[in-house]
C-alpha cells in the first residue's frame, strides 16, 4: 500500500535508475548486526560486504554506518546483560569497536575491497568548518575507492553516550554526502500499518510520499535492547533524508541481496520513503536537524504568522518569552502562543537579551541592530 500523507506542497520526485551511478548510504543496526548473546555476527557481515561489493562493481559509491561497538564490547566483555550508565558504555564501546572494525576489515579485505574507519561526532556536525572537514574526507576515500565505515565515535561523546542513534546520522551523512538513497536495515520488512503482534492483519506500507504525525505515531517507540533505534528513529531519519532530496528504503536486514530492485525504485522490497521535491539549502537542513535545541522563544500570533508565509526574519517586537538559557548563535525553537513549536534557528544574542528586548521596537531604545534576534537565513519553518 501507498500511504500518501499531506500533499498539497510536497510532490515527490522521480526515482532514478539503479543501472545510473548512485551515491548510497547503508545503515546497519546493532540488532541485525550481532548474534543474541551480543557477539559479533561475522556472517552478517560477510552479507553486508558482498552486497556492498555488488553495488561498487555496478559504479555505485557506498558509504557504510554501522552499529554494534557497544553490543560487542558487552559480549567481549563477558557480560550478560547491557550496562545503563553511560561511562561503562563509552568504555565498552571502545572495547567493542576495534572488533567490530577487525571483523569489516576482513570482510571486505576477502573481497578484495579497502575500508577506512571514520568514528563521527556531535560536533562534526554542528560546527559549520568540522561539518566541511567530514565531508572532504568522505569525498577523498570514496574518489580513492575506498569505503568508509561510519560510526558514532561513542567513547568520547561529551554530554550523551549517543548523538540520538546511527539512523539520524547515516540521515545527515546521506546529507552531507549529497547521497541519492539511503538504505536502513532493520529486523522487520518495512513499516507495518499496525504492531503484527496486536494486528494478525498488520501488512507493510510499500510507499510513503510524505511523513506525517500519523505515521510518526504508528512507527512506535525504542528498538530491541541490543539496539537504540526502532522504527520510529528510521521513520525519523526518512522524513530527514527526505528533506535533503534523499529516498530511503527500509528493509529488513535479511532480505539484502533483494534490494536492487528497491534501489531502482520499484516497490516490492520494504518501504521506500520519497524524497520531497523541492531540497532544503544545506546550511538549513545542518540547523534544522544537526544543531541541539538550547531553549525556546516564544512569538505572538502576527510574528508567526509573518514566519510561516513569508520566511521573514524574527523581530524582538514579536517575541513575547523567553524559556531557558542559552548564548549567542545557539539553536532555539520558534514557538507560537498555543506552544507549537513551528521554527528553528540560531540566535543573535542571548536569553537574558532576548528576554529582556521582547515586545521592544528598535525605536523604544533599542539599537536597530539589536531588533532582528534571528536572521531569515538562519531560520528554518517546519512543516
């Protein structure tokens, strides 16, 4: 089934032809990865690096975003079950990741394929020249035939032991990448239309041209306690994927030597989520979905109804509260008086300065300079 979400701005556009060079980025989880005791499952592997070496002889580029450091340092480590405190995590996921990395090496060494390992991090992302750095590295190990295998660089996260989970950031390398799809494997066929446990009748949706709440609310909660992601972190990624130009097929990871025809755009093969038609410029899509929201400022009814039908910049004089703290050029959600929040962008000056300048007109005393707390290009409305 087509599931065809709110249309009236979004067309989806045409699928290009897998027969065409394509630039692919393949995730896959910690689940589909390891055996249940959390060990490494090499044969997977060997799965993964075949069809890898597949697309790579058909002219495709691959990019690799892996999982199951920390599942493998757990079993490494002899333990039975997953630590919850996030320094034993970190520390097992460096355990786990040279095993892991040992077991990719292998793998593609037998096919006759070189792989680098590239560990990604927050700030590679929210740091505009870190975010330029990532992508030239990439672009030089892809043009030298090389392919990156990606994952969180887990064992130095700063404030959280992930970034949010490998989905959301095989979305941004897709991104990043200028990718045309990206692949996310997972321990299901593709988004069911109900849970299969509560629905004998639950069937996989083939298509989706735009994601919605609705279908955000059927994907559900969290993943397998192996993994971090679910369903609802790949829906999450699509709609992302989506807004960078970027198709997404999520399939189950045992039926990987069946996706060439999903890559070519025909149904039959898992769900393929639709990129939108029009892409969002890059720098919009790093502020919309790479930055970490720091606070929110909250507008009155004619601020945000200029935002949303003219992508204007925010003026002080519509800014009626200021909820938490944060410095200048941190990300801040745009809410209205009801608390939607609709917008997202970088500020100009801090809370206490925002707070302080709402509902002012630059001629109330303020400097005119000082009205404008966030720029138009630095803004982005969402949907």
């Amino acid at each position: 089934m087509t599931w065809s979400g709110r249309q009236e701005t979004r067309v989806a556009v045409a699928c290009p032809v897998a027969d065409q060079p394509m630039k692919l980025v393949l995730k896959v989880g910690s689940s589909s990865l390891t055996q249940q005791s959390g060990a490494i499952d090499q044969v997977m592997i060997e799965r993964v690096v075949r069809q890898v070496d597949k697309w790579t002889d058909a002219g495709h580029q691959v990019l690799v975003v892996t999982s199951g450091a920390i599942s493998a340092g757990v079993a490494a480590a002899g333990m039975g079950t997953r630590p919850t405190d996030a320094v034993t995590l970190q520390a097992l996921s460096a355990v786990g990741q040279s095993r892991l990395m040992r077991c990719y090496d292998d793998a593609f060494a037998a096919a006759g394929l070189l792989s680098g390992q590239v560990l990604l991090s927050p700030g590679d992302f929210f740091e505009r020249q870190q975010y330029l750095h990532a992508r030239s590295t990439l672009d030089r190990l892809l043009s030298m035939g090389v392919v990156p295998v990606i994952n969180e660089n887990d064992a130095v996260a700063d404030d959280a032991i992930r970034f949010g989970d490998n989905d959301r950031i095989a979305a941004l390398v897709a991104q990043l990448m200028n990718a045309e799809v990206l692949v996310l494997l997972t321990d299901t066929e593709g988004l069911l239309t109900a849970d299969p446990r509560l629905d004998e009748n639950a069937s996989v949706i083939s298509e989706i041209l735009e994601v919605d709440q609705e279908l955000e609310a059927l994907a559900g909660g969290a993943g397998t306690e192996r993994g971090s992601g679910g369903m609802a972190s790949k829906l999450s990624a699509a709609k992302m994927a989506a807004w960078s130009g970027v198709r997404t097929v999520i399939a189950a990871a045992s039926s990987i030597e069946d996706l060439d025809a999903a890559l070519a755009g025909e149904p039959g093969t898992g769900t393929v989520v639709q990129p939108l038609h029009h892409r969002m410029p890059a720098r919009k899509l790093w502020i919309a979905f790479a930055v970490r929201s720091e606070g929110t400022v909250v507008v009155d009814d004619g601020a945000a109804a200029a935002l949303r039908r003219e992508s204007s910049s925010l003026l002080a004089v519509g800014v009626t509260s200021v909820e938490g703290a944060f410095a200048a050029g941190a990300a801040v959600d745009v809410a209205a008086a009801d608390g939607t929040v609709f917008a997202k962008g970088l500020v100009r000056y801090d809370s206490d300065a925002v707070a302080a300048g709402a509902g002012r007109r630059s001629e109330d005393g303020l400097n005119p300079a000082n009205s404008e707390i966030i720029n138009r290009d630095e803004l982005v409305v969402l949907p």
